[in-house]
C-alpha cells in the first residue's frame, strides 16, 4: 500500500484558533507516528487568514512557507514564490469554530474537490448553529430546554424577554449561536443582568440564544463517528467544574484543575443506553459521514436535554473525544484510520456521481 499524503489544516479565523492548533498537534503526531501508512503536511492558518506550511504543527514561526490553495492538476497547494507545490490525498481540518466549523473550509475543499475528513458541508453548517441543530434534534424526539433567539440589528421587547425569563425562572444562560468553547456565553442570575449579557455575546456573535438554565446542571457528553453503514457512539462522560459556576472558556482550557472528567459518566445504565440512543438520532439526522461529539444538560431528577453537537470536537490528547472513545478499547490511532478512509469513500462516491444531464 502506497503512502497517503494528508494536509492537517489548523489555527484559523476564529476566537478557538489556540484551541485549534493544540488539537492539531495530536492529530499530526499521531498520524507522523505512523510512516508507512501517512505522510504529514502540517498546514497552518493564521488569525488574518493567511496559509503556511509548517515543519513541525504549532504556532507561527519565521520559517513557515507562505502557500496557497490552487486549482491545478496534481498540486493541491503552492508556495506564493512557486517552488514549493504539495499534493495532498485527503485533507483533516482541525478547525473549531467560525471559518472552518461552519461549512465554510468544508465548501471551499468541495470546490477544490479534494477528499476531507468530517462532516459535509450542509450538517457542518447546521452543527455550528445551536438553534438549527435544537430544532433537528426537536423534530427527530430528543428534548431541548427552552430558549429565545435574539438577532444583531433586530430590536428586541426587552419587556417581552424579561416576562418569559421570569416564567422560565433563573439562572438563564445567553450564548453566541455559532460559536464554541464557551466563547461570549454568560450565567445570568437576575433581570438587571440580562440585557448586559446580549450585548456581550452579540460581540462574537450576530445572533445569540437566551436559554432556561438547568439547576445544578451535570453536563454529560457522547463522542460519535460514523456514516450511513455504521455509526460508533462512546459511553457517556462526564465533566464537572470545581471551581467556576460553569464551563467557560478558563476552565476548560486555562486553569489547572478547573474540571474533573469521569469516563464513564456516574449514572443508570438506562440513562446512559438512552443517551447513546439520542447521539446516533442527532448524528444521523445530520446526513453525515465523519464524526462528532455531542453535548447534553442532566437536571437533578435525571432527565437529560440536547446542547449542542460538535463536528469538529476537541482533539488533543486531554479532549473528551479521543478519551471517551480510548475507554471503550476503540484507539486513537485506529479512529484517525477509519476517518481517512471515510473521507475517501465518500468522495469517490461524490465523483461517480454524473454533471451533465444523461
């Protein structure tokens, strides 16, 4: 068998660029550790947009190649003075959140019709929206908390929003809609704090989500991979912050000891089947072939509410997908292998496909 040249593509124009090369980082080691089967191209992007082929994934240094993506036959990629060109078999983006979570990277390899990694454009771009993706899971049975949708520009009846956060009750919770990592999400626990909330997280975001809050939340995830043959969901896991009120962005990657994470998670064995039940109804309501982690809130009686999903979840060596998958004997290694090979059968299939009318 030949060796297979794979493009990590990593950093990006997203508020998770850091959070994005760390991930990539395990992904080329493991991959590089692998010679006879893969070559790796480390392909960084930076915050202004701008490509470099790296030696060695990490952040930006002076030696990295200035290239770009060209539509050209045999050469996927080429150095911005022309003596540099790379081919690249199938391409892993590694990147989370906006510009490159979103169906955005996922399109634009589309139209270079290069073999990638992960979930097609259409189920990216709904993964990404946290409204979109409660509604699928709404319409295929898994429950949602209540929420509102506010949009950047669009006023709003503050007085309407105050009324049903009352009836909800507090804490609320007010988060981007298309963002990650708990980026520009804010625990509200009174009236007075609320409009101060929107008009933080519309920073980030053009549209944002007031949602109920759940008292003494657990929050218990599923890693999932995949396509329309067979689909693996991990047992259930769970992370538990020690000390902040929730998972924000210190917490889950700055502060030592923020979260303990507990593979599998502590709960009845119905409930954990339920959960692995909803992960596979989530994933396969996307259409999608790739992989994907999903995220759900547990009240204190048990019942479980859809968060979110993330297609292109955490992957470095302390993220919940590679972890939650090791404790369930499927290696790191192995599930790099199957998304590869995936992310080729499904392009093949997409060539075979007729352009012109028969």
């Amino acid at each position: 068998m030949s060796v297979m040249k794979v493009i990590v593509l990593y950093g990006g124009i997203s508020t998770e660029h850091e959070v994005s090369v760390h991930s990539a980082q395990t992904v080329c080691r493991t991959l590089a550790s692998q010679p006879e089967k893969y070559t790796v191209y480390p392909v960084f992007i930076s915050k202004t947009g701008r490509w470099f082929l790296q030696q060695e994934c990490g952040p930006q240094t002076p030696q990295d190649v200035a290239i770009t993506p060209v539509l050209e036959e045999g050469v996927t990629f080429r150095s911005l003075k022309g003596d540099v060109a790379v081919h690249a078999d199938v391409v892993f983006p590694v990147l989370h959140g906006t510009n490159g979570e979103d169906g955005t990277m996922q399109g634009f390899l589309e139209t270079l019709q290069i073999p990638y990694v992960g979930c097609n454009v259409l189920a990216s771009a709904v993964g990404m929206d946290k409204e979109l993706s409660k509604r699928m899971a709404q319409v295929a049975g898994v429950p949602i908390v209540a929420y509102q949708k506010i949009t950047k520009g669009d006023s709003y009846d503050e007085a309407q929003l105050l009324q049903w956060a009352q009836q909800q009750g507090y804490p609320l919770f007010v988060k981007p809609v298309r963002l990650g990592s708990s980026v520009g999400v804010r625990k509200v626990t009174s009236p007075e704090e609320l409009p101060a909330a929107i008009a933080f997280a519309l920073q980030f975001d053009t549209a944002v989500l007031v949602e109920k809050g759940i008292e003494s939340a657990r929050e218990i995830f599923c890693a999932v991979y995949g396509d329309e043959q067979k689909v693996y969901v991990s047992a259930p896991g769970e992370l538990c912050q020690n000390n902040s009120e929730f998972f924000d962005y210190n917490t889950k990657y700055l502060v030592t000891g923020g979260c303990d994470m507990h593979i599998p998670a502590p709960i009845p064995e119905s409930v954990a089947q339920a959960l692995k039940r909803d992960t596979e109804v989530i994933f396969k309501a996307l259409q999608t072939s790739g992989f994907a982690r999903v995220d759900f809130l547990m009240d204190r009686q048990g019942n479980y509410f859809f968060s979110e999903i993330n297609t292109i979840p955490g992957l470095s060596e302390t993220s919940l997908f590679p972890q939650l998958f090791e404790a369930g004997n499927h290696p790191y290694s192995t599930i790099l292998d199957r998304l590869i090979e995936m992310a080729l059968q499904v392009y093949k299939c997409k060539k075979s496909l007729a352009v012109s009318r028969l």
